[in-house]
C-alpha cells in the first residue's frame, strides 16, 4: 500500500468528527478505510490516454443528454405544528439545539 491512514491520524479524524468508537470498531473502520484508499492508487494507476476526458461518473453526458433543471419552488409544510411536537425542546416556533461552541469552550475539547 503506497499510502495509509496511520492510528494518529484516524484518531485525530474521529476526535473532529466527534465519534465514539470501540476499539474493535476503530481498528475495523482504519482497516476498511485503508482498503478503499489502496482501491483508489490501483484506480490511479490505470494509464489512460491524455485526450480522455476527466468525468465524476465514468459515463460523460452531454448537455442535451441531461433533463432539464426544475424551477426552484418554495412549498411550506402544511402542518409545522407536528414536526414541531417531535422536537425535543421548542421555544417560539424554532427547535433548540445545544450549542456546541459553548459546550466545546466549557469541556476545553
């Protein structure tokens, strides 16, 4: 494998991404990660010709291939009042959700 995602990097990447992994999920996560990284350097190294074209998808569409845009449409729910009675904790119409910055600044993570 030309390249792999070390235990220090993994475990800077789940402290960001705040996850709570076992170390049996953490080790399988790392494994399976460094199999698609290692996919991906045999993917680049298939030589292709200059002249191909870069695609996101493999097939290249061209614009009269494509369907239309749609017009961007705006359609309120019609009964917030029920998605609001699922909310944990509601003030003046909005859900409340914690602050992570001050969380974050009172645990010093």
């Amino acid at each position: 494998m030309a390249e792999e995602i070390t235990r220090e990097t993994f475990d800077h990447l789940v402290h960001l991404a705040q996850f709570e992994l076992s170390e049996e999920e953490a080790e399988y996560l790392r494994r399976e990660l460094n199999r698609q990284l290692d996919a991906i350097h045999k993917l680049e190294a298939i030589p292709l010709e200059e002249d191909v074209p870069i695609t996101s998808h493999g097939v290249p569409y061209r614009p009269e291939d494509r369907a239309p845009l749609r017009e961007d449409e705006v359609r309120p729910y019609p009964h917030p009042e029920r998605l609001r009675e699922l909310a944990p904790e509601e003030e003046d119409g909005y859900f409340v959700v914690p602050d992570t910055r001050r969380t974050q600044a009172l645990t010093g993570e």
